[in-house]
C-alpha cells in the first residue's frame, strides 16, 4: 500500500512483492503501484520512505556496531584509513568536508565504502569488512528493484536505469556507502555548528538507513523545513541533482541537513546512520531524457569529481 502524500509529508510506498526477499518475479499490478508510487514522490518532493524492501535488520546493525568500534578507536588508528581521493574509499574526519560554508563546524565523521575489498582496519575491527559486503549486496539488489520502478513510472524500457548501473560497487563506477557518526555536541560546540549543512545529493539515488535520534530535515516545495523521522522497517530513499538534471527537472532533488537537537539530552548522544549513494556508471554519458538542450551532454564520473571537489575545497 502507498500512504497519501499530503503537503509537506514524505510519502510511505510499500514495496509489496518488489522487496529483494521475494524470489518470484512480481506481477505487473504490484510494478505499476510501485512505479506510480516512487513517481509521485519523487516528482513531489524527492524523498520516498519505502517499507517491505526486504533488506535484513540484522545487515545494517552488523555494519552500525562494526563502525562504532572503528569510530571509537584513538585518533591517529583512525587515520591510518583516510579516505582515498580516486576512490573516495576511507575515513572522513570531522570538518574533512563541509556542506555548508555558514556554519564553522560540520560535527561529524564517516567512513567511505567503495567496496569490500577495499581497505578496511582488518586489525582493529575485523567484522568491518563482511558486514560491509553484505550490506552492498542488499543495497544493489533494492537498487535495481527501484531502477525499474523508476523506468516504468517514466514510461522507459524496464532496464533503462539498470542498465545506466551496471558497475555498482565495482570499478568503472562511483557509488559509495558511507556509515556517519554524529558524535555528542558540548556546549562550547553550538555556536556556527551543524551536524551536516543543507545540501542536495550528487548522483542517482540515496538510501539511508537511520537512528531514532532525529535531527533530518527535507526543503519541502512550501518552502518549509519539514522534519525526516525515522520510520521503524523503512528505508528513506531520495533522488540526487544528476537525475534531476537527466529527468530535465521532472524529479526533484530536494535540500535537506541534519540539525543539532535542540533538546540538550538528545544533544548529549550520537546519531548514527547508513547512507549508500548510487551513481551511474563513470564513463555514461548523461543527455536529458526528453531529448531537449537543457544542458550539455556530461559523464557521470566528471560531474561527481566536480562535486566532491567543491566539497572538500570549502573545509
């Protein structure tokens, strides 16, 4: 079932027979109310909590409690692992990237997954590294259920997004998942601090996998912040700037941050979350699907290099 999308809310589309723990294939009644769902988000306000996706619980906390030992670790361990700038696989430390150049502080720090077999504190935390694997493996399966979701709700061949990801966490392509921590913020911290400063996200898709700590806020299309809580058995998935410009502005990536509480006691803990940034294939070449000039033809590797170099370059 899809709940009713009011303004200023996200809506909930249940995957039904979509989600990755259904073998069999799924008839066309449950595509098409799928598709029409994410196409109406997406189209909305850019943002979809999916429920029945089918990714195991136990997937996302094994990679939560792996980080949080890594994260735990004294600061110079966890710079062994910096991330790799042609990868973009490795830690990210505190105000390493900054969203946001109002604020001073972007209070928070990851650590990039391009793949398994990347480099991983094998020492320090060895069940980093498989519950990674597991977790990609599940995030790729959902991703191509939602590529052909999305095809269909744009009356495309079935395996047109699909076949636009056909690298996903290998080489030739840049998605990557990263598990944030937001660390507890004192009180000398809160003036010109954030925990991630308003942004869109870069490429396809994102899928977030977060606490009930709060904090997540959506630009709603009433020019409202409107806040993102979590929703128990869900996965929040919202669309980035590159298929916004490849949809010629049909779907919307939407601002969105991650506030400092207001309330000191949710202030004194950390937000933890699991975020995985899908993108398509490095060398495809991105033209507007409805055949206009809108913009020139780009590859998808240079606008994500593009990117994150304006990222890293206000820190």
């Amino acid at each position: 079932m899809s709940r009713k999308q009011e303004n200023g809310t996200i809506p909930v589309v249940d995957l039904g027979q979509l989600g990755i723990d259904n073998e069999e294939e799924p008839c066309e009644n449950e595509w098409r109310r799928v598709a029409e769902g994410i196409r109406s988000a997406f189209e909305n306000i850019g943002f979809v909590y999916l429920s029945g996706h089918g990714i195991a619980n136990e997937h996302v906390n094994r990679l939560v409690k792996a980080s949080a030992k890594f994260f735990d670790l004294p600061q110079e361990k966890k710079e062994k692992y910096l991330r790799n700038k042609e990868s973009y696989h490795g830690y990210v430390a505190v105000n390493s990237e900054k969203l946001d150049p109002s604020f001073q502080n972007e209070v928070r720090e990851s650590y990039n997954i391009k793949n398994a077999d990347g480099s991983f504190p094998d020492d320090e935390v060895p069940e980093f590294r498989e519950a990674s694997r597991d977790f990609l493996d599940s995030c790729n399966k959902l991703a191509h259920r939602i590529f052909s979701a999305m095809s269909l709700g744009l009356d495309l061949r079935r395996n047109f997004f699909s076949d636009a990801h056909r690298f996903l966490c290998r080489e030739g392509n840049s998605s990557v998942a990263r598990v944030l921590f937001y660390p507890p913020v004192p009180e000398d911290k809160l003036i010109n601090s954030t925990r991630c400063g308003e942004h869109t996200d870069y490429g396809t898709l994102t899928l977030l996998f977060q606490d009930e700590i709060g904090g997540l806020q959506v630009y709603d299309r009433s020019g409202n912040w409107i806040n993102a809580d979590f929703i128990p058995g869900t996965v929040l998935v919202n669309i980035g700037d590159l298929l916004q410009l490849w949809t010629s502005g049909r779907f919307k990536a939407t601002k969105h941050r991650v506030i400092i509480p207001e309330d000191e006691e949710r202030r004194r803990k950390c937000r933890r979350s699991v975020v995985y940034f899908v993108h398509p294939d490095d060398s495809l070449l991105i033209e507007p699907l409805d055949g206009s000039k809108n913009f020139e033809p780009f590859t998808s590797r240079r606008y994500v290099e593009d990117r994150v170099a304006e990222t890293y370059k206000m820190s």
